[in-house]
C-alpha cells in the first residue's frame, strides 16, 4: 500500500499520526510524509524564529524514526491557501506515487494554513479510495473533532514520541507539555477501544478494497 501523510507545518504529522505511519511502516507499507510550508519558520507576527537547513534536518531525522520518506512542499509559512497551485501540485504527487490512503489534517481545525492543506488534500485526492483525517493542536474550533477510526499505536508509541522529540530548532519543537498532552490524549483513546494506546481519526472516506 502506498500511502500519503500531509501536513502544513514541520511536526504537525509526527504529532497527528506518527505512530499510525510507524505502524503502516511495519506492515511493508511505503510512507510519504509530504510537508508543505517549509520556506520559513515564522511566528504569528510573520518574524523568523529558526533556519530553513537546521528545521529540514530535524525533519529528515523524524521521518527517518518514522521509516518514511520526506517530501518538501516549499510554500512560504502561514500562506497556504486553496488554490490551483497547492492543487496542482498534490494531485501530481498523489497520481505520481499511486497513493492509496491519505492522512490530512481535520478541516475544521482553527489554524489557517490546517484548513486551506485539508481542503486542498481532499479535493486532490478525490479518487484515492481512503482519506482519513488527524487533530494535531489542543485548540477547539467550531467543528468538534469526532474521531469514528482508530489505530492501536501501543507497540509504536515510542517511534511517535521520539519523532515528535526530533525537533530541536525554531518553530518545530514539541514542548514537553505538547507531548505530555497528547501522551494522555492516546492513553484515554485507547481506554475507549480496549489497548493501552491509540491515535484517532475522521473519516473522508473509506472505500474497502
């Protein structure tokens, strides 16, 4: 299976669905891990906080713990908009590499460049039979995250933290509150599902093989 993880920002997909790509990693799956903003590292006063080469190389570095490959999307950081240039260049990738199941972000997250990604995604990927979408902030928006898909990520666990623990530079890293909040977030989903830990995700769609 080949399969496309997106993300807007460096760690957003280490965060979202790191131990569920570990997993796929296991099975023999390929994993792609495409990050799309990566021509700078700005706070939200648009002032840069860290060095293009440093945040590329913690990157490389998670998705290597990971076992996938990193693609670079190189659109400039809190600019990602919906349009014919973002989807031109998803569908290429999608139809380049035969994706057969996208993760994305989740449409109704409050961040900006969040939204304009996952809506750009599921219109590239209007012919791959399954997109699931990931939560990767501890912000509530107007639309509520209901999880309705679930992945037991107890033995991969330790891949996702390692990778989220990656980033030591700029705008990229996971403070120990972040992982320690979303440590609890996968605990609690796997108490609901009977395992010790799971990531959670919205359906788009899945069509069974």
């Amino acid at each position: 299976m080949n399969v496309l993880a997106v993300g807007s920002h460096f760690n957003n997909i280490e965060i979202g669905c790191g131990g569920t790509l570990a997993k796929h990693v296991q099975r023999g799956d390929k994993v792609l891990l495409y990050v799309a903003a990566t021509t700078g590292i700005l706070n939200s006063e648009r002032k840069e906080v860290g060095k293009d080469q440093a945040a590329f190389d913690d990157a490389r570095e998670a998705a290597d713990i990971i076992g996938g490959k990193l693609i670079l999307g190189g659109f400039e950081t809190l600019h990602l908009e919906f349009n014919d240039n973002l989807n031109s260049k998803l569908v290429h990738l999608i139809e380049k590499e035969k994706i057969d199941l996208i993760y994305t972000h989740f449409p109704g997250d409050p961040q900006h460049d969040h939204r304009a990604l996952a809506r750009a995604t599921i219109n590239a990927g209007r012919h791959v039979p399954r997109i699931l979408t990931y939560h990767c902030t501890w912000y509530q928006s107007e639309m509520p995250f209901t999880p309705n898909f679930y992945v037991d990520i107890t033995d991969t666990w330790a891949q996702k933290e390692e990778a989220m623990q990656a980033y030591e530079t700029g705008n990229g890293i996971v403070s120990p509150e972040k992982i320690e909040y979303f440590r609890n977030d996968a605990e609690n989903k796997g108490r609901q599902n009977g395992v010790k830990m799971a990531e959670g995700f919205q359906i788009i769609k899945w069509l069974a093989p």
